[in-house]
C-alpha cells in the first residue's frame, strides 16, 4: 500500500515521502481519491494575483483521479483563463 500511495504522490508532481514521513504514511488508511473534490477559488483579497491551482497542476490531480472543481474566474488575475482548466 505504501509503494501505491508514493506512486501516486509522484504522478501528482509531490516528492516521495522519506524517513519518519514514509513510516507515517504508511501507516495511513485512506480516502480513495475518486471520492475526494478539491476546489480552486477565486481569490479574494486585494491585489491579489496568485491562485491556487494552475490549468496543469489541475490536469495532473484529475488524471490522478481526484475530482476538481474551479470557480469561475480563479485564474484571471494570473492570467489563465477558464477555457484553460476546462481543457485540462
């Protein structure tokens, strides 16, 4: 199982975890990520420019199977349109 979920951290772009992390992890029981949502807001604070997810980064959590939902417009002030996290 602990061979899986590094996997699956490396096909998300995330490093695999080492040391008291890798013992932790795999002690761990989960979710699997078929079930999980994350969602991508719009940021609200003033001059505000960062969000929290890319058109790509989207595209690699649902080819890892995670469910993505963005709100529309999260990617404007970074210059990535919707079209783009739908395409992905």
């Amino acid at each position: 199982r602990a061979w899986l979920e590094s996997i699956m951290l490396s096909r998300i772009g995330l490093p695999r975890p080492v040391g008291r992390l890798a013992r932790w992890t795999r002690s761990l029981t989960g979710m699997p990520y078929g079930e999980m949502t994350i969602g991508v807001p719009k940021e609200g604070a003033h001059l505000e420019r960062r969000v929290a997810q890319t058109p790509e980064s989207v595209g690699k959590l649902v080819k890892a199977g995670f469910n993505v939902i963005v709100e529309k417009g999260a990617g404007l002030s970074s210059s990535f349109n919707d079209a783009a996290y739908v395409a992905a």
